[in-house]
C-alpha cells in the first residue's frame, strides 16, 4: 500500500487495483520533490495498469509540477501504466496539454 509523506498528496488503490493520486491545494516548489517521488514510485514500483491523478482539490500547479505530470506520461508508457488526469480545472488542463500531456488523457 502507498502512503503519502504529509496531506499534500493523498492516494489509495481502488478495487480495481488502479492507484488513485489526488494533491491537495497550490502545488508549488515546496511540493514538487514529495509529488514527483509519489508519482513515479507508483509507476515504477506499484505498476497498477491505470494511475489517476485527481487535480479536483487543486487550486494551481507551477511549472515544475506540470513538467512532472508531463514527464510521468511518458515514464508510465515505459512502463505499461495507463496514467489519467481527472477533475482538471480548466487551467492546469490548458498548461498540462501545452507541457505535452495527451488531451485524451485530461478530464475536467
């Protein structure tokens, strides 16, 4: 089972074995380093065959944070890992798409 270090980032693993990602609040540089270690042990370590990340309590993502979600599509390709973006605001699903992440895999 995965833990999150602190409440910035929340996940559980669903029935159907997907892994469920869901930060909470500004994701900015203070929790880039905690979001990015979260996601890609997921990916490389759980390998559920779908990951969501849920961005429904976001309320903004920096650069840095956007690059990692960018970055963790094409490392879960690599891996086998279906990877979902769900309850994007319309922003952050904007900035995700221009950073390179599928429009198919956003959901507002």
């Amino acid at each position: 089972m995965l833990q999150a270090l602190d409440k910035t980032v929340e996940l559980h693993t669903e029935s159907d074995g997907s892994v469920v990602v869901r930060p909470h609040g500004r994701m900015g540089d203070d929790s880039a380093v905690q979001f990015q270690q979260v996601l890609v042990h997921a990916v490389r370590r759980v390998r559920p065959l779908r990951l969501v990340l849920d961005l429904g309590d976001v309320s903004a993502m920096d650069p840095i944070n956007v690059g990692t979600v960018a970055a963790l599509c094409d490392l879960a390709d690599d891996h086998h890992v279906a990877v979902f973006v769900k309850n994007s605001p319309a922003g952050i699903a904007h900035r995700l798409q221009a950073a390179g992440v599928p429009p198919g895999r956003i959901t507002a």
